[in-house]
C-alpha cells in the first residue's frame, strides 16, 4: 500500500483543534499518545530499522507522524536518510540540515526546518538559512521562548511550530498567542489540550 503524504495545508489543519503534538522519546509514550488527543507524533528517538511499524500504527490510529532524521538512531541526516524515512511512511521529516529541505519535498515528505536558537546571535543567521533552504514549516526551540523573540523575528512564509521546555497550558498557550500554530511537547498533560478556547 502507497501511503501519500498531506501537503502541509491538511498538516497545519489538524492542528486547528488540538494544536499540541505528542514529542515521542520513548517507546512508552506510543500509548498514552495513541491514546490522546494528539493530532500528530513527533518520533524524536527511536531505532530507524524499527520505525515502519511504529508509522503504521500511527496511520492505522489515524494520526499524522514525523521523524526527526537528525534524532532516529541508525540513520543519517543526508539523503538516504531521507529516503529511508519516505519509504517507512512518515508523513514529514524533521531536520536541522536546511540543504535537505528539497530532497524531503522531493519524497513527497513535508518539510520541517528545526530552528535551534541557544543563543541571540544565533537569530538572524537562522533567519537567512530558512530563507534559503525555503521548508515547509519551521520549528522553533526552545519554544517557550518564542514569546520573548517574536518582535525581532521576519515574519516568515510558512507556519511555525514552537517545540522545546512547553510543559504547561499557559506557556502553550502564549506561543500560540505568539504565532506558532502547534506545539510539540513531551509532556502528557498538554497531549488532551484544545487549544485556545479550551
């Protein structure tokens, strides 16, 4: 069975009730996360060789996934990494390396930028590289801190997610008041949250 990705339109749309996203780093959040109301996994750990069924489970469940080529253990962030992860199923590619944003595209993967901001001088050549690289949706981290660095940020082109330190509604809910149109979090009492009006 072909699975066919969905253009980052129907990604960004079911976050539209529940716009938290379950961060997996362990085999034992699967369930809970299954579980949840979660529109999205984000498998952040994990052995690559293993993670088929894992996406089918995902699938068969009803929910989207997205890989973290940087994170998944046996793989590298390079091209046939991405292939690996296209060919597993996964409905986006989560990855730092902004020269891989058009070979994701090219798999028929959505392309996810991981924007790491540790420092503030770290901003305005993170901004250039996303203008380069050109990704589907980028995601912010630390995101609790997205509040903080929205006014110096170029309003970019595509959606935002803010993923890193959100553990609680009020810090979810002001990076979604910042812009970001999800959250990804691995803390299980966001999971079940709907939003802003919840």
């Amino acid at each position: 069975m072909t699975i066919v990705a969905p253009r980052p339109a129907a990604f960004v749309e079911r976050l539209a009730d529940s716009p938290c996203c379950a961060a997996i780093v362990s085999a034992d959040q699967l369930n809970v996360a299954l579980a949840s109301r979660v529109p999205i996994l984000f498998i952040l750990r994990g052995n690559g060789l293993e993670l088929a069924p894992i996406v089918d489970r995902v699938h068969d469940a009803g929910r989207l996934v997205a890989a973290h080529l940087d994170l998944v253990d046996g793989l590298r962030a390079d091209h046939r990494g991405v292939t690996w992860l296209a060919k597993a199923g996964v409905d986006a590619i989560i990855t730092s390396h902004g020269q891989l944003m058009p070979t994701i595209r090219d798999e028929g993967a959505i392309a996810i930028q991981r924007l790491l901001l540790s420092r503030w001088s770290h901003l305005d050549t993170a901004v250039a590289a996303i203008g380069r690289s050109a990704p589907d949706i980028v995601e912010v981290l630390p995101g609790v801190i997205l509040p903080e660095i929205v006014r110096l940020m170029p309003r970019f082109r595509v959606p935002l997610l803010a993923g890193g330190f959100v553990r609680t509604i009020e810090a979810a809910r002001a990076v979604l008041a910042a812009g970001a149109i999800g959250v990804t979090t691995s803390s299980r009492d966001l999971w079940d949250w709907q939003g802003l009006d919840a």
